[in-house]
C-alpha cells in the first residue's frame, strides 16, 4: 500500500509558495511518506522544461528525483506523476461555468502534445494553472485525442466558486457537464470540504471512484488529503485502479468542517451558518444583506437522494486526519505551530518515521515519550474521530481540536 496525492502545483502558479520546486516536493514527500506525487502544472513550458531536466524514468509513466538533487534526509524514494490542473471558464446553458480539472498522463511526450493542442485556446504561459474559455466537454475531448490513456478527474467537485457541482457556477450532473464524454469520467476529487460519507449521499457518484489530494500550495501541505493504492506505482496500475477501483484502497481526509467552505456565510460580515439557517434567511446575509456563499454541505444537501449515513455496497476505507504541526500545537496551547512546536515535529519524524505513519499506525506510548502525554491523547482522539469541530465557511478554514 501507498500514499498518493496527485493535485498539487508548482511555483510557476499563482498564490504558490516559490519553494514549490522539485527538490522540495521530493524531500517533503519524504517526510509525510508519500510514495506518488503529481508533478502539477504541466502545461506551464517553463515547468515542463524543469521536469524533462530533473526527473528520470522509475518505471512504466512514472518518475523520480535525479540522486544528485535529492535534497538531505532519508525516507522512501517518491516517484512523480506527469499532471496538471485546467480552469475552464465558459457560457453553457445560459450560465457562465466555472469548473477546475486534473488532468493525469503517462509521460512528458503526452503533455507535449496536450498543451500544444491548449495553447491554441488560449494562454498557457502566464499560470501554471491556465484559465481557458474551454468548455469542460471539449477539454476531455481534447486531452483524449492528444492521449487515448489521459485521465480527467473533476476538482474539489463541490466548492462553491470553481467545480463541477459548485453552488455558484456548477451542474447537477456530469451529463450536464460533460454531455456524450461523461462516461469516460472514471473519478472526481471530494476536496477539502466534503468527506466519503457525504459523498455517498449522492447515487450519482456511485460507480466513480472517490479521489482525495492535497491541491498543495507549499511543500509542507502535501498529504493533507491523500489516496490509498494497493498497487504497483506506476501509471497503467494507477489508471486500473481509478477506473475499477481494483486496487483503490481508499482516501486520507480532511475533517470535512476544517475546509474552507463547508459551511454558508459571509466571512467580512462574520457569518456561519447551517443550510437550513441559510433556507430561513432567503439565502441572504442578515447583516449586509447580499447573497450568502453557499457551502459544500448545503450543495451536497440540495443534490443527495439518500439519508445521512447511508453507505454504499463497496465503499472504500476513510480516515480523517489533522495535520501534526497543528495537533501538536493544539495540544500544547498554542494558536499556531511556532519554532518549539516544529522542533519537536523533527524529533518525532527522526525518531518514528513520516508524518502521516505517525499520524495513523505509530505506538502512542512512543509519541507520548517523545511529545507528552497531551500530543498523544490528541492523536487518540483524532483516530477515534473524537474531535470538536468549528466548520469554516465563504474561504476561512475551520478549526478541529480536541477538547
């Protein structure tokens, strides 16, 4: 079994970290334990350039580090993956459409191709995540024409601004959407906002396979969502296993209340609120009177055709995590991870291993030895989902502690 987070970008994104270059991304990878990773940001030819330069072939569409860039620290090897993530804006049944998609392929030859084809729609160059006037359709379409064995997996399908289902500019179906295309749709991504249970509220999905990653914007954000695969790590095993789930062995999440936008409300106006507040109100804030953000959970209330804890046959694993810089600040009363928090974030990967084994599989008498009782307790309760949850709403991030 491996870890795999397939959504991230690169420093040539807007609002990315510059340290977002692969040297950094091998060595965090390492350090979380993450056996794939998206190289993100393929159309961008700057990138593009970077990765023909410092990656080498480990296997059938997948790729690695060259030795001498590696930067100091052990941990397995990751391996890359060449993908990229698309912004299609455009006009489709009398709504201007807004929807973001990852895009995986097979080596760098295909990405050739594919952003040949994309920059004769627009421009490419300035983003490593481009904004074309491309309808979601014609990009499938088009992605796999360039590459019979491309994968398109719509992001973050519920958040409100830039996804499938979003509540401002989305579609109540994939055929909507994707029209004769939509059954080359094998998987769509949860985002950071939604979990499986939510998910399976919605028969619509049943049949897809339900992808997490981490839409990283730094180094240090990878695997704050994340698949599981029983596979081999290269690309024709890890397109099985997204089209028959053979393979799949389920997702790393989020607690659904700490995304961004799980909740309604107006974050200048200081406004939270449940969707049936929301419905009371008229869907309009009751201080400024606009129109309230509508969150995943009332997307995903408007759209599902099941009850609450329903649970389809053949549902794959989740386990809800926190990342462990925050538990461990949390537990030692502090608001944020601060030089004292990661120095001993350091002790406990050097003496226990990556963070995500720490987080799911370490003894907690060896974390309570090395970080206190506290730090321990906490990992505990994250593991048993005994967590308290203040859900964030219109773009500010909840807070998940542990009492």
């Amino acid at each position: 079994m491996y870890i795999a987070d397939l959504h991230i970008h690169s420093r040539f994104s807007m609002a990315v970290s510059r340290d977002c270059d692969l040297p950094r991304l091998d060595w965090w990878a390492r350090r979380k334990g993450i056996g794939l990773v998206g190289t993100g940001d393929f159309t961008h030819p700057a990138w593009r350039a970077e990765l023909r330069e410092q990656l080498v072939p480990a296997g059938e569409g997948v790729f690695a580090l060259r030795e001498d860039l590696r930067l100091s620290g052990g941990g397995v090897t990751p391996f890359f993956l060449i993908t990229g993530e698309i912004s299609c804006i455009y006009r489709k049944g009398g709504r201007t459409r807004k929807a973001h998609h990852l895009i995986l392929l097979p080596d760098l030859a295909a990405a050739d191709a594919l952003s040949a084809r994309l920059e004769a729609v627009g421009n490419i160059r300035s983003d490593g995540r481009p904004i074309l006037g491309l309808d979601s359709r014609d990009l499938l379409a088009m992605a796999l024409d360039a590459c019979p064995e491309a994968i398109l997996i719509p992001a973050h399908i519920w958040t409100p601004h830039f996804s499938v289902f979003g509540a401002f500019s989305g579609f109540t179906s994939l055929e909507e959407c994707f029209g004769d295309m939509a059954s080359q749709i094998c998987a769509v991504e949860t985002g950071l906002s939604s979990d499986p249970p939510m998910n399976w509220r919605v028969s619509a999905l049943d049949g897809l396979t339900l992808v997490s990653n981490s839409d990283a914007h730094s180094p240090s954000r990878l695997g704050r969502e994340a698949s599981l695969l029983d596979t081999e790590r290269t690309y024709p095993a890890l397109a099985e296993a997204l089209h028959t789930g053979k393979g799949f062995g389920g997702t790393l999440e989020f607690f659904p209340e700490e995304g961004k936008y799980h909740l309604d409300g107006h974050r200048k106006c200081g406004v939270c609120l449940t969707p049936r507040q929301t419905l009371d109100l008229g869907g309009l804030c009751p201080v400024c009177g606009k129109p309230l953000t509508v969150g995943v959970a009332h997307r995903v209330e408007e759209m599902a055709d099941r009850p609450e804890g329903f649970r389809p046959e053949g549902a794959r694993p989740f386990e809800s995590l926190v990342s462990l810089p925050e538990l461990l600040a949390e537990r030692a009363g502090f608001s944020k991870p601060g030089k004292r928090v990661m120095a001993l974030y350091e002790t406990l990967l050097r003496e226990l291993g990556p963070e995500l084994f720490i987080l799911r599989e370490a003894e907690l008498p060896d974390v309570e030895r090395l970080a206190g009782r506290r730090a321990a307790e906490g990992i505990r309760r994250m593991r048993q989902g005994r967590v308290e949850r203040s859900p964030g709403f219109d773009g500010a991030y909840g807070r998940i502690s542990f009492g």
